[in-house]
C-alpha cells in the first residue's frame, strides 16, 4: 500500500512551528520580563498556565512560550525570581536534569527560588517493604482503578514499572538524588514540602496534581523540593 505523503502540509507545519518558537514565543517572554517587577517561570506548564506566570512548554499552547528544558533557556542571566516544574524532570534523563538545574541557577535572581514536583522513588520502594501503612494499602488499588491498570500477580512491581517506563519517563529520583543535583546546579538550602504548601506564598497552591481527584494519589507517590539560588 502506498503511504502519500503531503509536503506542503509539511512544510506548512514545520513554518507554523518555526514562526512560533522564534516570533511568537520571543514576544511572548519580552513582554513578560517587562511587564512583571516579580518574575515567575513555569517549565513544562502543560494543560496549567498559572496567572501571573511564564508559562513554558517544549509544545506550546496557546499563551505558552516554547521552552526546551534540555537546553539553553531564552532568558537573561539573573531575570526570574522563582522557578516551578511539576512533573517534568523525570521526563529527562540523569544528565539532561543537571542541564535543566543549571539554566534554572542562571536564569534566577541572588535569593530566586525553584520549586520541583517529581515522584518519589523512596516512595515507590517503600511499597515492597514488610509492612504497609494504611496510606499505602489505600494507594495502591487507588492508583490500579486510576489509570485502569489491570491488578496483578505483584501490584507493587506492576506500579513501580509504570512509573519509571510510562509517560516517556526516563530518571526517577529518589529524595536523595534529586537534593545532590540541586546542590551540584549550585543551589543551596534545599527543603522538602508537602505537595501543595509551601512557606512562600508565590509558591503555595500551584501544584495542579495537588488539586482534584488525583490529590491523594500525588500526597502519596510525589515529591516536592525547595532551593535558593545563593
């Protein structure tokens, strides 16, 4: 059978794409970088543009700025006050997360902030332990009718492989990994909050997955650190 293929729909694409990554997109952050005295850059926004904020995406839409977070940031040394990813840096691997903490380093301010949501590989171990907590006993057939998975012979080692393979995962951290590569971007002060909360005000109750049905699900399997830029 022959495939046709549409090259003026094709280039067409691939025109729209370039026009929006370097016209669009660059529009998009001028004016947000002056318009804004506080600065606030959402990497890897998704389906959640927060008000007020940068929102990036490496598939923009509409009010999104492109933004690939395995590469050199379109941003100013020094531009930003504070940095939020949620569920984003387990899509790259080991080394393209240190890449991403350190053009999030550079692109804040002395005393900027980064918020990273992530899962929890401590976590997910914990499942396999002697003995399970109540929270544990519930997340787990919570999380099987969640994402329709089937139950099976080991649901702990069913969950914990959707969660290193699925949704184009590549590096899940535990609480340890990700603090040391925050310290080797060069952040300091590292500390750990609850999903949702968080002791800065600019910082509290952006986590999307810490709202609505999947709320206790992310309690559970997220993890939620807090650096200074020194």
């Amino acid at each position: 059978m022959m495939i046709r293929f549409d090259i003026a729909a094709y280039l067409y694409t691939r025109a729209a794409t370039f026009y929006h990554r370097e016209v669009v997109s660059s529009r998009i952050i001028n004016d947000y970088v002056k318009g804004h005295g506080v600065r606030k850059l959402q990497i890897g926004a998704g389906p959640s543009n927060l008000p007020g904020w940068l929102n990036t995406d490496i598939e923009p839409t509409v009010g999104q700025a492109y933004l690939d977070a395995t590469a050199v940031f379109p941003l100013p040394d020094g531009s930003i006050d504070y940095v939020f990813a949620e569920q984003l840096i387990e899509h790259l691997t080991y080394e393209q997360g240190l890449v991403m903490l350190k053009e999030c380093l550079r692109v804040l301010r002395s005393g900027g902030r980064i918020r990273i949501a992530t899962p929890n590989l401590n976590r997910l171990i914990d499942l396999f332990g002697p003995s399970q907590t109540a929270q544990m006993k519930a997340y787990i057939p919570s999380e099987l009718q969640f994402h329709s998975w089937p139950a099976t012979a080991d649901n702990e080692g069913y969950i914990l492989n959707q969660h290193m393979r699925r949704w184009g995962h590549k590096f899940v951290y535990s609480a340890k990994m990700l603090q040391a590569h925050l310290q080797a971007a060069g952040f300091h002060d590292v500390t750990v909050e609850r999903p949702g909360e968080s002791t800065d005000p600019n910082l509290a109750g952006i986590d999307l997955r810490a709202h609505g049905e999947v709320r206790s699900l992310n309690e559970y399997d997220t993890m939620v650190l807090e650096a200074l830029r020194p």
